[in-house]
C-alpha cells in the first residue's frame, strides 16, 4: 500500500510537471535495480489511468504499457530542458556571483543590468549591479536564478 501510495505521488507530481516538458523527448519508468525499464515518447503519449496494483500508460496509436506500483522505482521525462540558459558575455570570467540566504551580489559587475528570475523564467528582481547587495528577503519559497554579465547562479530560498 505504501509503494501504491509514493507511486501516485510520483505520477501526480509527473502530471505537473507535465506543463514543462514541451522540451522533453520521452517519459522514462525505472525499474526497483534503478535501471530504464520503459519509455514511452511523448508525441505518442495519450494518458495514464490507475488501478488498485498498477497503472497504464495509454499511447495515441492505441498501445498500452502495463505497470505494477512495485515495479517502478521512479519516472522521468528524457532530455528535459528547464528553460534557464546561461548567458554569455566576453567579461563574464572577470566577474563572480553570490548569495548568502538574504542576498545576491556580484563582485566585478561594474554597472552591469542583474536579474533574479523564477525557476519558471518569470524576471522577480532587476537591478543595476554597482556592487551593493540586492536582498531577496522578500521572495517566496523556491529556486531561483540570479543573471548578471554571462553568469548565472541557481539558488534556493
């Protein structure tokens, strides 16, 4: 019951996550021994459906792919590609970037423009780098990436 249970959890949070994955080649079921079991391609993806000791995966062209909760061990899209590139820039190797918990700062910006921006590519913070620190107190819970001059530092709050 307990591995039916993490199973859903990890589907549900597949299914979220679902909205991310326009970039991602294929959706991939790991076995207990931590190996790729399964794929199903996701132009071939149609949907999944529960039942009390597994699941389905059904595809478009009408296939289904028949799994125990006690045989996955975990699922994950293929090549999935978050949407945070790093930027580049001649001067980004003079230049270093921090955070500390409450701030973010980069020493060598020499007035460059620096952006603290979602894990969903949403801009929170900009600002004008003139070596102060930019306090990120106010921001909720999450990971973030703060850009500045070709650098990029992903962080947690």
């Amino acid at each position: 019951m307990k591995k039916q249970k993490s199973c859903l959890v990890a589907l549900a949070m597949l299914a979220s996550a679902s909205a991310f994955a326009d970039n991602a080649e294929s959706l991939v079921f790991y076995g207990v021994q931590g190996k790729a079991d399964n794929a199903v391609e996701l132009t071939n993806f149609r949907k999944i459906t529960f039942g009390e000791n597994g699941f389905n995966v059904l595809s478009q062209d009408g296939s289904t792919l028949q799994l125990n909760y006690g045989d996955v061990k975990s699922i994950k899209f293929k090549d999935l590609v978050n949407g945070i590139q790093s930027v580049t820039n001649g001067n980004a190797s003079e230049m270093m970037l921090h955070f500390d918990g409450q701030y973010v700062w980069a020493d060598g910006a020499n007035g460059q423009q620096g952006a603290v921006y979602s894990i969903n590519g949403q801009q929170m913070i900009g600002a004008r780098l003139d070596g102060s620190r930019i306090s990120v107190e106010s921001l909720p819970k999450g990971v973030y990436v703060f850009k500045a001059g070709g650098k990029s530092l992903k962080f947690a709050k």
